[in-house]
C-alpha cells in the first residue's frame, strides 16, 4: 500500500518507543527540590518562634529597674539616708539630687527622672507620672513604701495618665498595629511595583492617613491620649513612616527579602524591646537602648512626651524616627537608581527577520 493510500484510510505511521512517555514540563520542579523545601520548612519554622520566643518573652521574664532614673529632695543630711537606702538594691536606680519639691516636680515634668522621694517633717512623700509609665509608678510605691517599713507613704501624681486609660493600655496596645501599618505600607509599595517618588509619595500619603486615623481613635475616641492633637497625629505618621521606608527601602535594594527582613527587624526585635508596656530602664542590658533607636520605641517615646509632657524629651525619639524615614526614603531612590540602570543597559533582544515561504 503507498503511502498516500495509507493517508486516505487514516492508517497513521506506528510510533517511536520514545514518544510514548510523558515528556517533563521544563517548568516542573525536580524532585530534589521539594525535598530542599520541605527541610526549609521543617528547619525555619522552629527558628522563628525560638526567635519569637526569645525577643518577646526573655525581656519580659527579666524586667527589673536598672539605673532607673529617681529623685530625692530635701535637706541634705535626711536625703542623703534616703540615697542610701536606695542605693542598697546596686544598679536599680540612678539617684538625682535637688533641694526642694519644687525642683523634683520640674525634673519629673521634663522627663529627667521618673519620679521623686522628698523628705518632708512628716514623712516622706513620693512624687509620681504614671503618664511616663503606671508600671514604674507602681513600682516606687512598692519600693519607698517598703523602705519606711511598711508605713503609709503619702503619693502624688504629677503628671497623671489620660483619666480613661489610668494604666495606660490603649498607649501600649497602638504599637502593634501602627508596626503592622508601616510593614504593610512598604509591602504594599513593593509588590505594586511603584518606583522612585511615586513609592514615597504613596508612602507619605499612607502614613498619614494612618496618623489621623489613629489619633481619632486613640484621642478622641478612647481617650487615651491627651495634648494637642495634630500633634499626635504627626507622631503617629511619623512613627508609621520610618517603618514603611525602612521596608519599602530594603526591598528596593534586596528585591522581596527585603520585606521580610524589615518585617523581622521591627516586629521580633523593636516591638518587644520598645518598652511600652513597662520602661526602657526595666529592661536587660542592651535591650532598652537598643529599642529606643529601633521606630516602635522612639515613637512610643515621641507619643508619650507629646501628649502628657508638653513635648518634654521629644527631640531625641523624633530625631531617631526622622533617620530611620530619611535612610528609608533613601535606599527606596537608590534602589529605584539601580533598577534604572540595569535594565537600561540590558542589551534588547535580537529581532528576527520573518523568513519568507517557499
């Protein structure tokens, strides 16, 4: 039979033993890697929550006063008792000196010391702020109470917390959420692909709606904040700001890595190591000072001296939360730069000439 007879009776050609098995998608992984995965997973996962567990649960199973600012005040030789007395727990306190009530309460109202023991004719009396923190203004109670040997000490709360948030609950619980806001800020100005002054631009217009949103919760609806509150809204923004370049910068530069390392840095370390809830001083050596550099500690800082203090200590935590916005900002042109460059000088793709048919 010739083969076009072969055609006409739909008799096709027998096939090659080789063309019988399925053939492997280019795109499908090998074997070998799924496995790699799998012990990715089965190895990161367990590294993570003793991550986790570390940064959030050692610092709290150690909070302790160390070198915690305190004032006393009063005559020279009964003070000097009172300094002595306190001295006697070594590294819980840093003792301040002043002559009289007055100069404890100004130092207290400009965030020098967190509190003050004054030797009065009838006793001593204990100057509190249980804006800067309820835990450590129930922490000195204890504390001078113990060293009058039980006796009633008189108290006063210079400066109070917000009288619907006495201890200061609502304040401590915003940090999380204003850290998630920034990762989600920069995530989100990633995987949208915005570049250059458009990513900033959806940054600083995302930051500060975040702001106001958040001082109309906090201020006006909780009551938890009090102080002028544009104010509070800038800190806020701010304070979302710095976390939101910082991540959207790093992504720039180490592509989506990046997110995932912001996320770590402000979430694992700067939340737990911000000392919201208690002091920076009632936290181990180093990790106080180093949640005050981190953006939840500085912006808790910057919350607190805003709204209670009168902007007392503010330049400092607003600095920290300026630098980390600025360096943010920063890599995020930089990586956009980079970007730029390398697909500029990619070499375009050959154009093949159509072939023409015999």
């Amino acid at each position: 039979m010739s083969a076009e007879s072969a055609t006409h009776t739909g008799t096709a050609p027998p096939h090659s033993p080789q063309s019988s098995q399925p053939s492997r998608s280019p795109q499908q992984p090998a074997p070998s890697s799924h496995g790699r995965h799998v012990v990715a997973v089965v190895v990161l996962v367990p590294v993570l929550v003793a991550l986790a567990l570390w940064a959030f649960a050692w610092p709290a199973a150690r909070t302790a006063p160390r070198d915690l600012p305190l004032g006393v005040a009063g005559p020279a030789t009964a003070a000097a008792q009172v300094e002595k007395q306190l001295t006697e727990h070594e590294g819980a306190f840093e003792i301040h000196r002043y002559a009289d009530e007055a100069a404890a309460r100004d130092a207290i109202e400009d965030r020098t010391v967190y509190g003050a023991v004054v030797v009065t004719e009838q006793g001593p009396k204990l100057l509190t702020a249980s804006a800067a923190s309820p835990f450590v203004a129930q922490l000195l109670q204890q504390s001078v109470t113990r060293q009058a040997g039980g006796a009633q000490v008189r108290t006063v709360d210079v400066v109070p917390a917000a009288e619907d948030d006495p201890r200061g609950s609502a304040l401590t619980s915003s940090v999380l959420p204003l850290t998630l806001a920034g990762i989600a800020a920069g995530a989100v100005v990633t995987l949208l692909g915005l570049r250059g002054r458009r990513a900033i631009t959806a940054l600083v217009g995302a930051s500060a709606l975040v702001g106001l949103v958040a001082a109309a919760l906090a201020g006006s609806w909780l009551g938890a904040l009090t102080g002028n509150w544009w104010a509070q809204a800038a800190a806020l923004g701010l304070a979302t700001l710095a976390v939101g370049a910082a991540v959207a910068g790093l992504a720039a530069l180490l592509g989506a890595p990046g997110i995932a390392l912001g996320g770590l840095v402000v979430m694992l370390l700067g939340n737990p190591f911000s000392g919201a809830a208690t002091a920076p001083e009632m936290l181990p050596d180093p990790v106080g000072t180093i949640g005050q550099w981190l953006p939840p500690g500085a912006g808790v800082s910057l919350l607190r001296s805003i709204s209670f203090f009168d902007g007392a200590a503010a330049s400092g935590p607003a600095l920290t939360l300026t630098w980390w916005a600025a360096l943010g900002v920063g890599a995020v042109l930089l990586g956009s730069a980079l970007k730029r460059r390398r697909e500029t000088n990619e070499p375009a793709p050959a154009v093949r000439e159509p072939t023409p048919a015999n």
